[in-house]
C-alpha cells in the first residue's frame, strides 16, 4: 500500500472513530473529539490528493464488501484533485465547527446526531472521486446525499415555529431533488454498463466504443442532468438557495466549497474519460447551463437580502462558470483544438480550488456574524466591522476572490477560462462564433454583477451603522473558529499568490481526463505560462505592482495635504443633523437600481396597501409596500409542476376504492402491459 492508500485508510478509520466518538461522548467532549477525528480525517484526505497530483497513483478491491460487483476504488490525478480540495476544507471547516457546534448546545451541530454524522459525510466526499466501479459510485453518492440531508436538518429541532418550517421545506426540497438526481444517475450508468459489459470503470472505457451513438447520448444526457442537479445548475437548482441557508454554516461551508464540486467532477469523468468524449450538442448543452446558471446565479445573489441565501446563489454561479469551462473544452475537442480545450478544462478545475477556498471562508464567516448576532438579514446589520474585525477581514478578502479582481484568488481561473474562450474563436465554423461570444459575455456579466454583489454585502453588514440590537452588541467569535477561517484565509492568500505551484498539478488531472494532448499550463512560483499559446500572467507580479501603486498615492496624497492650509469646522447639514441608521442604505435600497435595470428579467411582484381612515375616505392611516423579487425559474417551471403533481395525486384517490379485486386488477393490468413492452422491445 502505497502513500495514497494508507492516507485513504486513515481517513475511514478517522471517521469510524469520529462518528462513535460523535455518538457516545457527551456535551463539549463529543464536539471536541468528532472535530479532531474530521480535521485529520480532511488532513488525510489532503495528503492522499496531493499525492495523487504529483503523479502516484492507488487502486485497490474489496470482493466481499459489496454483493456481486464488490467494491472498486481507484485514485488518479483527477480523482486526487477533488480529494485534496475536500480534504483541505474539511480540515479547515472542522477545526472552525468545533467552536461554532459548542454554542448550540444539544440541538443543531452541537446534537449527537450531527456530530456522529458529520465525519461520515466528510468521508464521502473524498472516496466518492476515488470510486472505480458503478455500484461503488452509486453507494457513495447516495451515502452522500443522505448523510447531506440529516445536516441539513439537524436544527428542525431547534428554534421557532418559523424556523423549523423552513428547515423541514429546505429538507423536503434538497431530499427530493437530490433523489430525482439519483434516479437519473442509477439509469444513465446502469444503461452505461449494461451496454459496455462491465461495470468498473476501466470496462466502461473499453466498452464504450461499443455503444450506439443513441445509447451514448442517452447515457451522457441523463447522468450529465444527474451531475448538474448536484452542482446546483439551473434549472434544477431550487434545493440550493433553501438548503445552505438553513443548514448550520459549518455544514454549508463544506456542501457549498466540496460537495457541489463533485457535480463538475461527475461530468468530466464520464464525458471525458469513461465516454471518450462526445459529439458538439453534449457540450453545447453543459456551456448552455453553465452560462445560465452564472447568470441567473448572480442576478439572484444581486438581489437577496439574506446572507447566506445570497452566498448559496453566488455557489450556483461560480459553478456555472466552471460549466462553462468543461463545455468550452468539450466543443474545442471536438473541434481538434486540444490546446485551448485543455486549457479551458484546466481554467474550469483551477476555478474550483479557488472558489471552494473562497466561499468556504464566505460561509464560515457568515457563520461567525449569524453566531454572534443571531440574524441573515443584511437589511439588519451594520457596525460589524468595529466589534468583529477579524471576521471583517475574512470576509473581505473572500470577498476579493469572488470578484474575481486583482489581487484576488478567483482571478486567475476567470483569466484562464477568458483565454481559452479567445483563443477557440479561431475555429471555423457558425457555431463557435455564436456560442463562445456569448460565454465570454456571460462570464463578464457575472462577474461585474459579482462586484456589486459583495460590495452590498461587505458594506452593510460591516461599514455602515448597526440597524438592530443584536448588531450593536455583536462580539468576536472563539478562538477556534477564528483559527479554522485563518486556514482558509492563507489558502486563499496562496492561491492568489502563488498558484502556479498548482500548474503541473492541473496538467495531470486535464492529462487523466483525457482532454488534452499536453500540459496545458506550466510555471512555478512567480508566474503561469499557457504553453503552447501566447500568454503568461504573474500573480504575485501583480500584487506587488498594485501595492506599490497604492502605496504612492497615499504618500502622494498626504504629501500635498500638508501644503495645503486646513481649517477644522462642522460641515454643514441643511440643518438635518448627524445622520442615524435609518438613512443608511440598506441591501434592498442597494439592489433597487439593478432591480430597475433587470426588471424584465427578475419580474419583481410589488403590492401596495392603503388603509383609509374610518371617518374619511381622504385621509390614511397607513400604506404599506411590499416588494419581493422571487427565483423567476423556480416561480415559472416548479409551481405549475408542482400544481399538477398535486392535482394529479387527489385524482389518483378515486382509484382507493378499498377493493381488494380491483387492487389484483390493477396488478394484473400492469404486469401484462409490462410484457407486451419486453416483447415489443425484443
């Protein structure tokens, strides 16, 4: 057993170890030690990725664990990429859950359950890229969601009647679409390995050539559709925005930064590697919900009010924009550009590690203002930044890296994932010259969108005055928690950086998925050079030259200042006074003008109550206004479905008669239709 190998072990007897432990300790202990088994169970799942990425490799079979098949597991470069990003988050998240679950005391991430379950679910998430074989795939993925799932709920105990109705919508929600996802999964790879004669992975690379170009459609749609539900694409994104803000932030840091990572991983390793590729509508269809998603994504995040809610959308776009990564390097493969489809799918996986670092922190530090303050509400907020500034600090530098500018970690993926689009236009044909214009588009939209989205929320959560109690008498969070976003702070910090220390890393993992004929990229400490294309970018270059350049316009700036005479007098205030904090703008004030500019896109719904006086129909006694800007997709697909599932089910009740001979009939019709298809079908 090799180095990866013994890392992965480690991680199963961690969580073994951590879930008992969860389970049996009580109080403070059992959080204490299920945080310590999971940070080294996410350090064991670093190491094991890190391995992989500088070249090893892992496989091993267990006959007995499964019925029939056995178990199958297999680590390659790709397979450590999506493991190292969980392990170093889940490292992070654990050692930030421990003083985050110890203030909720038996309920929520504090409960037994939670804790018992939490090192399961982190486990998951680094053994399901290692899966090697269809049935382990599929047990490891519904483990997953399930484990997923009781997180998501562990406060429906917890709280007010409010609060626990929406966590029983947001389960509701994430369970059904999760399971609609599995349905759909357990039909395109049983299609898969039925038709390729095996059901591990190296048989579905040999067999696929063996596939009609129907079949392979059909397998590709399917589990791509599958996948996308995961990554919270739209449209089947609704589980998103309802699931990670109701679910405690330390198990949203870790679904939003490691789990929905998986979605792209799915996509990549079935297209790519077991399917070989595929026709250009496969691709135009991914590029088709990556640019939707990042741009519904945003728009969405432009406009809500609760945190965590806003942060949950902004997962949906930067997941979209690594969708557009993989589209773009399916249609340039197919294409025969390999060059610009290896770099844009090398673009796609570098977005990942940024975004999974960045919003991690986002979520972790959403947790520490929800922990102190006890609100979501933006429009609530304000003054933070005096009474929690290492929180503050956190926060905006996350924030730099979900802009997407300079000196940001999400910079240089976004740049990557520009060039590789530029330099596909040089394909002929009609519909790269439609297509990649409008994803290049799509990807300067969000990202300008995303500027405006955490200037509103770093700004009225922290700069401007405090618009509650709570706010008002915020305080830091624990040590530990601080430590855990700290973590995550210095990856973000490196990334930024640094990132061509990652350059051979992505090499291999584009070089495993099969998308490319040679490493994409190449560089080292100080720079990124797209090989065997014409562009090369120094981050850390760039840090220091906007440093320097801020650095003399402040020296400038106080240079001149002291030339000049000043004379210390009160502003005048048209005779208003000191402003107070219901003349600050809130988040809602802040979105109203993107509002106005998207308003036949967002399809805002405002009321307006008046309530007269009795005695005079002149005069008012109150007017209220009401304005929301619901999830348009959402409103216009899920609502009527929804609404004729419903009517569909009250009308299946005529059928309940209570008749045990219409029962048999029923069961007789139904077997002798389902002959008549087999022999229809033979």
């Amino acid at each position: 057993m090799n180095a990866i190998g013994a890392a992965t072990a480690a991680a199963a007897a961690l969580a073994a170890a951590g879930g008992i432990l969860g389970a049996a300790l009580p109080g403070r202990a059992r959080v204490l030690a299920s945080g310590v088994c999971t940070a080294a169970l996410g350090a064991a799942g670093l190491a094991a990725g890190a391995a992989a990425l500088r070249g090893g490799r892992w496989s091993a079979t267990a006959p007995a664990l499964l019925p029939l098949s056995g178990a199958h597991l297999a680590v390659d470069a790709l397979s450590g990429l999506f493991m190292a990003v969980a392990g170093g988050v889940v490292l992070a998240v654990a050692v930030y859950g421990v003083g985050y679950a110890a203030g909720h005391g038996p309920y929520g991430t504090g409960s037994r359950t939670a804790q018992a379950t939490l090192p399961v679910f982190a486990l998951t998430l680094l053994l399901v890229p290692a899966a090697a074989s269809v049935s382990t795939f599929l047990l490891l993925w519904e483990l997953m969601a399930l484990t997923s799932l009781v997180l998501v709920l562990a406060r429906h105990r917890g709280g007010g009647p409010g609060e626990r109705a929406a966590v029983r919508e947001a389960g509701l929600w994430y369970g059904v679409m999760t399971h609609f996802a599995f349905v759909l999964l357990l039909a395109g790879t049983g299609l898969f390995a039925a038709g390729a004669g095996g059901e591990t992975f190296a048989a579905l690379r040999a067999g696929a050539h063996a596939l009609s170009p129907g079949t392979r459609g059909l397998v590709f749609v399917l589990t791509a559709l599958a996948f996308a539900t995961k990554a919270g694409a739209v449209p089947l994104h609704p589980w998103l925005p309802r699931a990670h803000p109701e679910a405690p932030s330390a198990v949203s840091a870790l679904m939003s930064a490691a789990m929905v990572n998986l979605g792209v991983y799915g996509v990549v390793r079935l297209g790519f590697d077991l399917l070989g590729g595929g026709p250009r509508w496969w691709w135009l269809l991914v590029l088709g919900l990556g640019a939707l998603s990042a741009v519904h994504g945003i728009l969405q995040a432009a406009m809500a009010s609760d945190l965590k809610r806003l942060l949950a959308y902004s997962t949906s776009e930067n997941l979209g924009l690594a969708l557009i990564g993989v589209g773009a390097a399916g249609l340039l493969s197919d294409a025969g550009r390999r060059a610009p489809a290896a770099l844009a799918l090398a673009a796609a996986l570098l977005h990942l590690v940024n975004h999974a670092a960045f919003k991690a922190l986002l979520f972790c530090a959403a947790g520490s203002v929800l922990r102190a303050t006890g609100l979501r509400d933006l429009d609530r907020m304000g003054g933070l930044r005096a009474r929690m500034p290492a929180t503050c600090a956190f926060f905006a530098l996350a924030a730099l890296g979900a802009v997407a500018l300079p000196p940001g970690n999400g910079f240089l993926g976004e740049w990557l994932l520009l060039q590789s689009l530029v330099h596909g236009l040089a394909v002929p044909g009609v519909v790269t010259a439609l297509v990649l214009p409008l994803a290049v588009a799509a990807i300067a939209l969000s990202a300008g969108l995303a500027a405006a989205v955490f200037v509103k929320a770093l700004g009225v959560a922290f700069f401007a005055r405090p618009r509650s109690a709570p706010a008002g008498a915020a305080v830091e969070s624990p040590p530990s928690m601080l430590a855990g976003m700290g973590l995550l702070a210095a990856a973000c910090t490196a990334l930024a950086l640094v990132p061509g220390l990652l350059g051979d890393g992505l090499s291999r993992a584009v070089a495993a998925a099969g998308a490319g004929d040679g490493p994409p990229l190449a560089g080292g400490a100080l720079a990124v050079r797209l090989d065997r294309l014409a562009a090369t970018m120094s981050p850390l270059w760039v840090a220091c030259a906007l440093t320097a350049a801020v650095a003399v316009v402040a020296v400038a700036a106080r240079l001149l200042a002291r030339r000049r005479r000043r004379d210390n007098a009160r502003l005048w205030d048209c005779g208003g006074g000191a402003p107070t904090a219901r003349m600050s703008y809130t988040a809602t004030s802040f979105a109203e003008p993107l509002q106005r500019v998207f308003d036949d896109v967002l399809a805002p719904q405002q009321d307006v109550d008046v309530t007269p006086v009795r005695a005079s129909a002149y005069l008012v006694e109150r007017v209220r206004f009401r304005r929301s800007v619901p999830d348009r997709v959402e409103h216009r697909l899920y609502r009527p479905l929804l609404s004729a599932v419903s009517q569909a089910g009250r009308a299946a009740r005529r059928l309940a008669t209570g008749s045990l001979h219409l029962y048999l009939g029923y069961g007789f019709s139904g077997l002798v239709a389902l002959l008549l298809a087999l022999a229809a079908a033979r």
